[in-house]
C-alpha cells in the first residue's frame, strides 16, 4: 500500500465507532491510504445511524459534514451508469461502480460475499474485511499506525487499551494481532 492507494469505504465500516474513527484517522496527513466513498454510501450510513442506532438528525448531519469536510477528495461521482454493468450482489453494485472510475483498488466491507471474486476480476478491485485492511496498514508503518492510534485515544479520552476493546468488536482478528505484535493487553471489560 502507499499514501495514494485509493480504498473505497463501504458503507458497513463507516457506521460503528471507533472502527470508522480508526479507518479514517489512518487517511489523515500523514494519510496511508486514500479513501472514498459516493453519496449512495453515506446516505446509507445516515439511514442506518438514524433508523437503527437511533442517532438524531442533527448529530447524522454533524458526522456527514464532518465526513464531507475532512475528506473532500473521498466523494466519487458519475459512476451510476456503471451500476448496470456489475454483476455483483444488487444491493452492492453501487459500492463497485464507485470503485472503478476513481481507480480504486480495494473495497473495505464486512459484507464480502456480496463481492464474489468472478465479479470483481474483470475491474481490477479486491475486497478485504477491516481487520485484514487494518492489519495492512499497521505492517506498512508501524510507527505511524501506532502514533495514530495514541492520537486517538487521547482526543475521545480513553487509554489506548480501551479504545482497542472497543475496536475489538468490529476488528477483532485485528486487534488480537496487534496485541500479540505490540505487547498492549487489552482492558478488561464489564
């Protein structure tokens, strides 16, 4: 991977916190990987926070924003026709025609099996769960992922122990690797 590699973000990992914080702060200067996304995925990420998190309009609204304005160059257009031509999961098309016409070369998802492989060989695009594309990111730079994750531990107020809890239940393959490779044992929890 490099700083440009460009990595759409479906909508499954930018809903749970801390795993989107995580994913994103790795994008940050310095950045790791690229992301992106369409306005198709965050309005599925408002959707869900609002009718299955049950989070107020006003706060979806905050974190789109925030999401627009820290990641401007995320927000991929013009792919829509490209939707009929994919042959994966309906309900996942648009997550893969986004992918092409930014050259994306990896999708981030939980939902892997609605990318069969036949359905992605011909655009050039492979899918990973977010443990396996935080695990990628981690052996690139060490040092950096580290750095970055303190970061983020000390701007929500937690130790880093703690946030790696909670990061457990999204990444969990992720997190038990990164313990055994770090030292850091985990909080335990209630």
């Amino acid at each position: 991977m490099r700083a440009d590699y460009r990595v759409v973000l479906d909508a499954c990992v930018l809903i749970p916190m801390p795993l989107a914080d995580t994913l994103l702060r790795m994008a940050e200067h310095p950045r790791l990987y690229l992301p992106k996304w369409s306005q198709q995925i965050l309005d599925e990420v408002s959707r869900n926070l609002s009718s299955k998190w049950n989070m107020s309009t006003e706060k979806v609204e905050r974190r789109e924003n925030a999401l627009r304005s820290h990641f401007p160059e995320a927000m991929v257009e013009g792919f829509e026709p490209l939707a009929d031509l994919m042959s994966n999961d309906p309900g996942d098309r648009h997550v893969l025609a986004a992918a092409v016409p930014c050259n994306a070369e990896l999708i981030v998802t939980f939902n892997r099996r609605h990318f069969p492989p036949e359905s992605l060989e011909q655009w050039q695009v492979e899918v990973q769960g977010p443990s396996t594309f935080l695990r990628g990111l981690y052996d690139l730079e060490p040092g950096l992922f580290i750095q970055k994750l303190h970061a983020q531990a000390d701007a929500i107020g937690v130790h880093t122990p703690s946030l790696l809890s909670a990061l457990a239940k999204n990444a969990p393959s992720f997190v038990e690797y990164l313990c055994e490779e770090t030292g850091i044992e985990l909080e335990p929890g209630p």
